[in-house]
C-alpha cells in the first residue's frame, strides 16, 4: 500500500536585495536623517553624507585620527541637520550639515587633561536638535550628562559660514566661531544617605520621593555587592535615558514648543525607580550640585530594559520575573502590569509597534528575551491584557535575533535579522513569515551578531552593511518595499497622514478633562475588569486553601 505523500510546505519567497558603490574605508556606522531624506555615514576618517534617495555623495568632512563609531542624524531647520557621532577614543562630537557642506560645531567631552580622561559611551539627540544627553565616565565614576544646544545661535551662525565659503570660493569654514555649549545638567545616581539627604529639604522632595530613592539604594548595594562603596563603575552604573515631550505634569506655555523635549526620564543598572527630571530648569554652575528628580515611578521589581511611544506618552518597562509595566504620563499611574509567560528567561528588548487598525485605547509591545524567544503584548485601560508568543525559544545560537523591530511603513509587520546573517519579514497577527530578503551572490551581512542597518521610513527603504565576498569591501546594501507587489496588502499611508498618538496639552486643565472623559468612557470596562479580577482572587484563594 503506497503512503499518500504529505502536502509539500509552501515555499517562502526570497528577495534580493540590491548593493550599490562602495562604502568608505572602515564604515563602521550610518544612519538616515528622521525626515528621511539624507543617509550620514560615519567612518575610519570622518563623516559623509549621502542624499537617501539616489545614493548620491553630498559632503564629507575627513579626519584621518579618528574613527567614528556612532552616529545619528536630526533635522534642526529647513534645510540644516545636526549630526551627534561618537569615536573609538569615547569622544563625541556635534556636526551640522548645511548647503552641502559639514562644518564641526563642539566637541562635547574634549579631553583637555590626560589624568581626568572622559569618556563618552553613549550620546543621543532630542527631536528637532534642542538638546543633546551623553552618558560619561571618568576615573570610574558615571553621570549623564544633558546639554541645552545653542540650535539658534548656530543656525544663524551656519548661514554667514556659507556666505562666507562662496565669497572666499573656499570648502572650509574661514574664521568661523560657533557658539559653545552652555552649562550642562549632571545627573548622577541619587544619594539618600549621608550628607547628601541633608539637601533634600532645599528642593522640596517629599517623603514618597525619598522613601523610594531609599529603597532604590538599598536594592543597587544588594545588586552590587559587600563593596558597593567603592564600586562605582561604568560596568556597574549604566544608565538609560529617554527624552520626553509634553505631557502630564511636564507641560509647556506655548502650542509653538509643543515638539520640543520637556524633561527626560532615566534609569541605572540595578534600580528599581524611573526617574524624570525637568529640562526647563537653568543648570546651575556650581561643581557639587547634583539635581534631584523631579518625579520617581517606583516599580516592585528591578529594571531591566524600557521603551517609550512614538508621542512619549507611554513609557515601558521591562522588570525582573517577566513583568511589563507600562505607564501612562497623562495620568501619572501605571496604564497596566502585565505577567509575561517567559519566566525562564530575563527580558532584553522592547518597542512600542503599531498594529492595525490602530486604537486609542490600546497600545502594543514587542518583547524580546535573552532566550531570543519574541512576544507582543497588548494592553489599555480597563482591558485585560493579551500576550502572543511570535517566535520560540531558538534551537541553536545561529537563530538568535540580532533585530527585531517594527516597520512603520508596512502594517502588522517586524523584520528580524538573525546571528547566522538571515533576514526575513513576519506577519505580527497572522504569525507567519511572508518573505526572506537575501545579499547579492557576491555579497554577505557584514557583522550579523551586531548588525549596522536603519529603516527609511519616509523613502520605505531599508539599508544594511554588506561584505563584498570576493574582494576587501564593504557596500551598503538596500531594499525597495515599494516595488514589491509581495508589500502591497501591507503597505500603509505616508508617515504623515498615519493618525498620530500625540497626546500634547498646553495647560493643566485640558490635561484633567481629558482625563476625566477616558475615566468616563472605560468605566464599564473597569468594572468588568474588576469583577474578573475578584473572580480569579476567589479561584486562587480556593485552590490554595484546597492545597493546605
């Protein structure tokens, strides 16, 4: 008797993606402009800039004693970008790129004494190019630091530059003296013991606030160790930062600031508290102050990884024993507590994505863990939360997910680059892979484990760094959603007429009315919520009692 045959697995389709010229000597990092519409590349002798839609070479400014390593890319004014880089000595750097040409504007940690050598580990710039937060160690001591840009004085700075270079004919800046930073903010960890608790009276920090800082200390001495005295390290102290518009108590007086970073919220290695400090604040000049936060979100668990929503509403974090606590800044609470099923291992990663049709009642989260496994979680106000396991736990190590992150352009869809140099797109709902995208014959990804690509929202691309097979040569490699019929079911409307969740209020009263009115319209699926919640307490109070 013949065994009927199994049905044959539909083959995945694999596009190719599409290389163009080479890339400069030692490109170790790019990035597009967030309009889109340029493609910075940072390398072994400086920085270019690309034009994004036809690849073409715009400016260069080359420096043979360094190598950039970071960069990222703001648009500040119509025709004027800020670019923040890093370079392998930790020394970061703040360039504008204008009329074709790149001109130096500061060094931010220039290293004027050897003995006191600052190193600079990480350095991000806020939406619109206002304000500049870089992480510094010295002497194995950590802080972040925020800078207030002089963006004005610089743009007006930038166009007598230009005049100047077409007079002289010239491509170098001809005696230009840009503005310095101003005073930056220092935010170290905060310290509740000692003589620093006696200041806490001087900024008004009420009893909760010290309280949880309190607590927080206690849990970073135990995280550290015996000698959590002395142990003050950049590997022991990291910190991460986001910025964040207005919203909730960081509110601004004008509709005209309304895109302008208003305070940024931080957390360190081994804390359980979400700090939020003012912008608005003048920094002050004297070497001992150490601002205190002006808010703290204390959480029951350590942090280990956030994320923060497109309009800076909604913060998350990824806490220890796969908890997921989203806030909502609007209200000042958390907006829900979600227990993830992947308690076997420590949360990585996440992202807020938008699914389709979008809600303004929920919001959704990509969670990786260390395993590499993938969840999302969806959550809102009164709901109960749903969690979706998209991919498990992987076989092998060459499985792992190097990048998982939602593509905005393309509904329902993330793209995933895994350590073995695979790199696919899948279907979030459905839960299926809808194509694989593969290198050119004589190409391969470059540094698959750390993977250098960005998305192009505005031009639908993507770029990624390639290795030329066959001769020493890095390309950048890039992919055209567009042109691909595969794309059309999922491809949504420009960035621009997506219905943004911007949630922005100029005063305190129009921050309460709304809330009010979300209170009045989820109060029937509150009191579903808490019925069921009373529900499943009586079933485990039963089954407990049943086990004792």
């Amino acid at each position: 008797m013949v065994k009927p045959r199994k049905a044959a697995k539909p083959k995945e389709e694999a596009l190719e993606l599409s290389s163009t010229k080479q890339l400069p000597e030692g490109a170790l990092c790019f990035a597009c402009s967030d309009d889109g519409r340029y493609l910075s590349i940072g390398h072994s002798q400086g920085v270019w800039v690309w034009c994004a839609s036809s690849l073409n070479f715009d400016a260069e400014w080359l420096n043979d004693t360094l190598e950039v390593t970071s960069i990222q890319m703001i648009h500040m004014a119509e025709a004027a970008y800020l670019l923040g880089t890093i370079d392998d000595m930790g020394v970061a750097r703040i360039f504008a790129y204008h009329s074709k040409s790149i001109h130096l504007l500061s060094v931010v940690n220039a290293m004027d004494d050897i003995n006191r050598k600052q190193v600079c580990s990480t350095f991000e710039l806020s939406q619109g190019g206002h304000y500049g937060a870089a992480t510094i160690t010295c002497n194995g001591n950590v802080w972040l630091e925020v800078h207030h840009l002089p963006s004005e004085n610089w743009l007006k700075e930038l166009e007598k530059a230009v005049t100047s270079m077409q007079e002289s004919k010239s491509s170098r800046d001809m005696d230009v003296k840009w503005s310095p930073l101003p005073a930056a903010t220092k935010i170290k960890l905060p310290k509740i013991r000692g003589s620093t608790s006696e200041g806490l009276h001087e900024v008004h920090v009420t009893d909760f606030k010290t309280h949880c800082l309190s607590i927080d200390e206690d849990a970073r001495r135990h995280w550290l160790g015996a000698d959590a005295e002395s142990k003050h390290t950049s590997e022991s102290a990291r910190c991460t930062q986001h910025f964040l518009l207005p919203c909730g108590q960081f509110l601004v007086d004008s509709k005209a600031l309304t895109e302008w970073s208003v305070a940024i919220c931080v957390w360190w290695t081994g804390s359980l508290n979400l700090l939020h400090y003012s912008l608005q604040k003048t920094p002050t000049h004297r070497s001992d102050h150490e601002p205190m936060p002006d808010m703290v979100w204390p959480n029951a668990k350590e942090i280990l990884c956030s994320a923060v929503s497109r309009c800076t509403r909604y913060v998350a974090l990824g806490l220890e024993d796969a908890l997921v606590c989203v806030w909502d800044r609007q209200t000042g609470s958390p907006l829900s507590v979600v227990l993830m099923s992947a308690t076997d291992s420590p949360l990585f990663r996440m992202q807020f994505v938008d699914l389709f049709p979008v809600s303004d009642d929920e919001v959704h989260l990509s969670v990786v863990c260390k395993s590499g496994a993938i969840h999302t979680v969806t959550t809102g106000r009164g709901t109960p939360p749903r969690t979706v396991l998209l991919a498990e736990r992987p076989k092998t190590s060459g499985d792992l997910p190097t990048i998982v992150t939602s593509v905005p352009f393309l509904q329902n869809m993330f793209l995933v680059v895994q350590r073995n140099g695979k790199i696919f797109l899948q279907d979030v709902v459905s839960k299926t892979t809808v194509c694989f995208l593969k290198p050119p014959k004589t190409n391969v990804i470059a540094s698959s484990c750390i993977p250098v690509y960005d998305l192009n929202t505005r031009q639908q691309m993507l770029f990624i760094r390639g290795d030329s097979s066959y001769k020493t040569a890095t390309e950048i490699l890039f992919f055209r959603f567009g042109e691909w019929d595969i794309f059309k079911p999922y491809i949504d409307l420009p960035a621009d007429s997506v219905k943004q969740d911007t949630f922005s209020f100029v005063t305190l009263e129009e921050s309460c009315n709304l809330y009010l009115q979300q209170r009045a319209l989820s109060a029937e699926e509150r009191s579903k919520a808490i019925t069921q919640t009373w529900e499943q307490l009586q079933e485990t109070v039963t089954t407990e009692t049943e086990r004792s």
